[in-house]
C-alpha cells in the first residue's frame, strides 16, 4: 500500500517510517509540533536516501500566542 502512495502527511513519529516503502519522487509532508524543528532532521536525511521529497510545517506561535523563536533562525533550518 504504501508504494501507491504520492503523498503522505502526517505528524511526526514513528508513523512517518512508512516512507521506506514509497515510491522515489514521492512526498513526505511532515508535521510538527510547536518549536519542534530539531526533531525533523530524521526525516530530511531519510528521504535524501530515498529519493523522496519533504516538506515540513511548524506552527509559529504555541496555543498561547506566543512566537516561536526557532522557527525564525536559520540556523536551525
């Protein structure tokens, strides 16, 4: 199943491993959570292995309103 896929969203976590399975050119769109952005570097290595593109989506501000700081570095990118 997972080879048919094109395009997998979802949050990050063990889920997303799925993406061994898919074809090369598929895309991995992943979702994390508030200032989370460290966390995303698994999936950004993996999908270089396999030939997949990857997309990434952090909130910018928390539940509180307020700003994410890393989200804004680039350093972090």
């Amino acid at each position: 199943m997972s080879r048919s896929i094109r395009l997998l969203i979802g949050v990050h976590g063990a889920g997303l491993s799925n993406t061994i399975f898919m074809r090369p050119g598929a895309i991995l769109y992943e979702l994390n959570l508030y200032d989370c952005r460290e966390l995303s570097f698994n999936f950004r290595r993996w999908v270089e292995v396999f030939n997949l593109q990857h997309a990434l989506w952090i909130p910018a501000v928390n539940e509180a309103g307020k700003q994410n700081d890393i989200c804004q570095r680039e350093d972090s990118v």
